[in-house]
C-alpha cells in the first residue's frame, strides 16, 4: 500500500470508532498491522476537506473527529489491543508508540525485524535457530539477514539439525522469551529440519542464500545438499505441470506477473505465457516489451510472491513441486 493510502486508512480508522477498527485489525497480517499501526500513531490534523475526499458517505462522524493527534495513542492502544489481545496487542504498540507489552515468540511475528534481530544477536547460535524456526518463514529471513555475518550460517546450520525443541529448553531463554510456551508444555515441537532451513533461506534472495548454503557445505557437505533440494527457487517452476501453472496464474495479480518474468529466462516465459489465453498472453507480452527498467529488488519481491502462491498450493495438495512424487511436495 502507498504511502498516501496508509494515510487515508489510518483517517477512516479513526472515524469508524474503536469497535470497527478492531474488527480491521483481525484481518490484518504482522506486517500489515504494524503498517497501518504506524500510520496511526504518525497522523496529524486532518482538514476537514480531506476527510471528506477520504471517508465519503462518512461525513458526519469523520468532521467530529478533524482534529486527530492529541489522543491518537489511547485511541490506538484500545483498538490494537481488542483487537489483538494484551500480549499480541502490547507488542505492536511498543512498537509503535513506545507502550509495554509481555513477549511470547509467536508475538515476535509482530515485532519489527530489525528488533527481533537486536533482541537476540547476542544469543546462542542454539538459542536463535530456535527462536527462527518459530517465526513466520519471510519474518525469519530478514532477522536472519540482519545478524551479523558470522551468525547466519551458524544458525541455519542449526536450524537444519533441529529436529524439534523440548518446552523445558525453550523456557531457558532470557526473561523477555519467557512466556512462550504459555501452558503448552509436555509435548516435543518439530519445528527445525531442512525443510525449515530451505523456506527460510528462500526469502533471502541477493545472493545471500546460497552464500549461506556455501557456508554450510564447507563443514557439511551433506547437510547443505539437503537444504539444496529443499529450497524451491523462481527458475523451479519449470518443473510444475502445465495444470499447476495454470493454478498458480489464478493467484497472482497480473502486475505481480509482468514483474516477475521481467528477470525470467526466455523458456520460463514461453511456460508461463502458453497457459495462458491467447488475450492475455498477448496482454503480457505487450506489457513486458513496454516496461522500461525495473529496480532488481522489485522483480525479486514479484517472482517471492509468486513462489509464495505455488507452496501455499503444494502446502495444500493441489500442485506438486519439484516435477511429482512424494518428494516433490513442499
């Protein structure tokens, strides 16, 4: 979302009353509500012409409100937290607008990476793989882009030879970690392996990745292969079925897709545009030769949201990855 529609959904949040907004919320992903959160906290005065343009059918109740700032924080801090419940909820605010909140991993999703990053470098390599693991996979990548180089390896290493983290082991972490388990004690988590490794490192893109899988083959050949043949790359869709490609091209929105294939090999492209329709394969090659220069950054976030597409399609049993058979679900 722009910067300009951050601003305009912060302004409707405010004129719709804390219950609404807290319904929003529910719907929101970490990113998304830190996003928003942050757009909130960050608005000033309103005109009265702006909220017009902005809210519409609105009018009334918004114009009431014109004057936003004095008490965005408790505002904010009512609707977060009804939303998103006093752990989840006191996260994102301390965040956002320097309130307190009790941590539990599951709520490092809703920390900015950059904090996770600082919270633990100064842990055990032990310590970080288990915390990543439990982190969403692309939330996981950036902390783990942001530990000092050292690190990384170290912990993906580790995360690759995990094979689940005993609830007494987690509840050795420091103070700020210590309600993880938060009663769900007793029983062994499978949460490491290299499968864990492999969809962690797929977020990390520039490089980065197999630069860390270097690393890992210098100790552990085997290991790293491993990681290798869990890791499902742009270039793999090749392998999917025409049948799977067509799934996956109902999913991704067709700016997304002119994005993506931006950085792709003339063989993908022809995968990608014989399943489509004659129109719209016609649509993207017309979009393709017309697009001027694209920051590599932009197609990389394209073709990683596309990845995102076929696994949540493979997670679901719908295409196979990796060119069929049970080792090809990922």
């Amino acid at each position: 979302m722009s910067a300009e529609g951050l601003t305009n959904s912060a302004i409707l949040l405010f004129s719709v009353g804390e219950a609404l907004a807290a319904e929003v919320f529910k719907q929101l992903d970490p990113k998304e509500a830190r996003k928003l959160g942050s757009a909130m906290a960050k608005l000033g005065n309103v005109s009265k012409e702006q909220i017009d343009a902005v809210l519409g059918t609105y009018e009334t109740e918004a114009s009431a409100h014109s004057s936003f700032g004095a008490s965005n924080h408790e505002y904010i801090r009512n609707v977060i937290t009804r939303a998103l419940g006093e752990d989840k909820g006191g996260f994102l605010l301390s965040h956002i607008v320097k309130d307190k909140g009790d941590l539990g991993i599951d709520t490092l999703n809703w920390m900015d990476s950059e904090m996770v990053s600082e919270l633990i470098q100064n842990e055990h390599p032990q310590i970080i793989a288990s915390i990543l693991v439990h982190l969403e996979r692309e939330t996981a990548a950036d902390v783990l882009k942001r530990l000092p180089e050292r690190l990384r390896a170290d912990a993906t290493q580790r995360i690759a030879t995990l094979d689940g983290i005993q609830p007494v082991a987690l509840r050795e972490l420091n103070e700020v970690l210590s309600k993880l388990l938060s009663g769900k004690e007793g029983k062994k988590k499978s949460l490491g392996g290299a499968r864990a490794a492999a969809e962690i490192l797929n977020f990390l893109g520039d490089g980065a990745d197999m630069a860390i899988v270097e690393a890992i083959k210098a100790g552990d050949e085997v290991l790293s292969q491993k990681i290798v043949d869990e890791m499902f790359l742009f270039e793999n869709l090749m392998e999917i079925d025409d049948k799977g490609i067509q799934m996956i091209l109902r999913d991704v929105q067709s700016e997304s897709l002119v994005l993506a294939l931006k950085g792709a090999d003339g063989a993908l492209r022809d995968k990608i545009l014989k399943n489509m329709s004659s129109r719209a394969a016609e649509t993207l090659r017309d979009d393709l030769s017309s697009m001027g220069p694209v920051r590599l950054s932009q197609v990389e976030g394209a073709q990683k949201e596309m990845l995102k597409v076929a696994r949540t399609l493979a997670d679901d049993g719908q295409i196979v990855l990796g060119g069929g058979g049970a080792d090809g679900f990922i």
